[in-house]
C-alpha cells in the first residue's frame, strides 16, 4: 500500500509541470466543438449580412482544408496525429478573417496551404504560429484594402445578392423600398474612414477644423452604436459579427476553454493603447512623443465614441475571445501571460492607428506567439496546481 501511495504522489509531481490543457482539453473533441459551436455564431451573421458570397467563402474554406488532409492521410502515416477537429477549427477561423470581396478559388487555395502548414507545423498546442491565422494575413495582403464594400439590406439579409447594389457616400441601412430593387448597399469601409479622419485630424486635434471632420465622420460616414454593435457593416466576413461574438465568448468562458480573466486584461491593454497612443502614422512620423496622446485633445464625447468605433470595427474583440481560445496562444506561467497581453494589446492599438493593411489584434497576437516559450523561460515558473489557488 505504501509503495503504491509513493508511486502515485511521485507520477502526480511530475504531472505539476505538465499543465493538462497540453493533453486535454486539445486532444479531447469536446474541446473542438465548443470552439466551433461558439465560431458559428459570427459566421452565421457575416452570412446574413453579405449572402451567399460568404457562405461560399466558408464553405470552399473548410472543404478544401478537409479534402486536403484526406489526401495527406491516404499518402502519409504522419499526418495520422493531425485530427479533423483542428483543421475544421483553424479553416473557420480563417474564413472568418476573409474579406467580403476575396474571390472563392483564393479561399480554397488558402484553405490548402493551411492544411499543408499545420501538417508541416506538428502537433496542436505546440505550434509557434498558428496556420490559419498566418494564412489569413497572407490572404488579406493577396486581397488587398478596399475603401467600400456592399452589405445586404434590412429586407433581404441571407438571401439577397451581392452584386445588386446601389453605391451610397454616406452610412445608411435602408429597407427594399428605399434602395429601388436593389438587393445592397456599398458604404464606406469603417477602417479606411477611420484611418483617413485620423490622419486628417492628427496634426492639430483640437482645431475646428478637426472638430468639424469629426462631426463628418460620425454623423454621416461610420456607422452609428446600433448598427456597429449589430454588425451591419462592410468588412470581413466574420469578424462584423460582434453580437455573435460576445456570445460566442460568454460560451467558451462559460466552459473554462477562454479565460475571462485573459480576455479583459487584451481588451484593458488594447484601450491603453488606444488612449496613450498616436492618432495616426502622419502625426507620429512628424512629431513623435508630441504626437503620443493625441486623443486626449478632442471633446470627451468623440473620444468616448472614437474608441466604441475603433473597439467595434476592427478585430479586438474577435482576436480577444478565439484567438485566445486556441491552444499553444498564451504562456503557460500566469506572469508570462501578463507580459504577453500587455505587448499585444498595446501593439495591437498601434497597428490599428498606423493603418496597417492587415487585422490588427491578429497581427500583434501572432507575432508575440513564437516569444510565449521565451516569455515563459525567463519568468519564474509555478507548478499548475498553485496557479488555481
């Protein structure tokens, strides 16, 4: 009996450096289905808003990632590790990142190349990037940035058409009888008005000249707090979905595979950034440490609504909640997970004000990504155990 015991207490302290998230959940299919039940909520909506095109962006994705792994399957004993769940996961992911405008071979093609990477990568939990999200970026660079895009109107959401839209300079959702027939509306692209209002506003933010582009943009051109935090918006596919989001969060939260605690310190590091950083790339080239803080220059109102807009157009919040759900983001050592969202929210706040031609918060994430190990080396380690206490 004694020996037993001193096996078990011996098998159990090596087991305290090996936290059970590395074997499970990742390799659990509960794990999985979570992740996706939660990541259909927002590629439901972006469905909605902009049709059939989505759902051929969706659906070329994961079924070229899948065929792709069959392939592999029947020509390699190797990619027998590589489970289905994962795949499936990683391909929504990057449909969800898309744009709107991407053509559908170029989603099956990246859906390919994905596949190929995580086969190349190794096991899930242990890849320095992930594929999918790698994929994404490479995708939105193919793409390229759009300074309009079309979403489907009130009356026809899911089964309207795209290509039957009529060009409208300022924001409006209307209903069928307003649009004459037509199935959708283009409207401004959120990030490039944002961008250039920013950059107009930046040299001297508390000018009437400032004050009045403000007025501009958020009385005519950006969507109002309604429609943002509905999701009737250009952009892409299933990033615009913020209501399913934050459902999708409140889910994996509820289910112990996204730690809220994670999520509030990227959203708290992220608005950090927002308010301490420069208003754009112009202001900060031209004058540098002057130009840090530069929101602190406008009304309280349009800096309280500048920050809704930015936290609600860009991908914060959909980076927050899955890409922080996805095994092998975060650090293992709770005060290596600190250092980690403290430099990708306030990098990610900088890419958004610079206007950088790819998801902000994505970027940031994967770039901090391969240091996690690093991160964890360096900061004085805790066994799994003492970290729930």
């Amino acid at each position: 009996m004694t020996s037993i015991s001193t096996t078990e207490s011996a098998s159990s302290a090596n087991m305290v450096h090996r936290p059970p998230f590395l074997n499970w959940p990742v390799a659990r299919r509960e794990f999985y289905q979570s992740i996706m039940i939660a990541l259909s909520l927002p590629l439901l909506w972006g469905i909605g808003i902009f049709g059939v095109r989505a759902l051929l962006i969706i659906f070329s994705t994961v079924l070229a990632a899948v065929l792709t792994q069959v392939v592999l399957r029947r020509v390699t004993r190797r990619c027998a590790w590589m489970p289905f769940n994962h795949t499936i996961i990683s391909a929504m992911m990057l449909a969800a990142l898309s744009p709107e405008s991407c053509p559908i071979w170029l989603s099956a093609a990246a859906g390919v190349v994905m596949t190929g990477l995580i086969f190349l990568a190794g096991l899930p939990g242990r890849h320095r990037v992930h594929a999918g999200l790698l994929v994404a970026l490479l995708l939105s660079l193919a793409v390229g940035q759009s300074q309009s895009g079309p979403i489907l109107i009130r009356d026809t959401l899911l089964v309207g058409h795209l290509t039957r839209t009529v060009t409208l300079g300022h924001y409006r959702w209307p209903r069928h009888t307003t649009v004459r027939g037509n199935d959708a509306v283009t409207l401004p692209m959120p990030d490039y008005v944002l961008s250039r209002t920013l950059r107009r506003v930046s040299d001297r933010p508390a000018s009437q000249k400032a004050h009045n582009e403000l007025n501009n943009a958020f009385g005519a051109l950006l969507p109002p707090p309604p429609a943002l935090f509905l999701g009737a918006m250009p952009g892409r596919v299933g990033v615009v979905g913020v209501l399913g989001i934050l459902i999708g969060g409140l889910m994996l939260g509820y289910r112990n595979i996204l730690n809220p605690a994670a999520w509030g310190m990227f959203i708290f590091f992220v608005l950090l950034g927002l308010l301490f950083g420069p208003l754009s790339a112009h202001a900060l080239h031209h004058e540098f440490w002057q130009s840090l803080g530069g929101i602190w220059y406008l009304p309280p109102e349009r800096a309280i609504y500048l920050l809704y807009v930015e936290l609600f157009t860009g991908d914060f919040l959909f980076a927050s909640v899955f890409l922080l759900a996805m095994p092998g983001t975060l650090p293992l050592n709770p005060r290596a997970r600190w250092v980690f969202l403290l430099a990708a929210g306030l990098l990610a706040a900088l890419f958004s004000r610079i206007a950088l031609p790819l998801p902000p918060a994505t970027t940031a994430i994967l770039m901090m990504m391969p240091l996690a190990p690093w991160l964890d080396s360096i900061l004085p380690r805790r066994s799994w155990l003492g970290d729930q206490r």
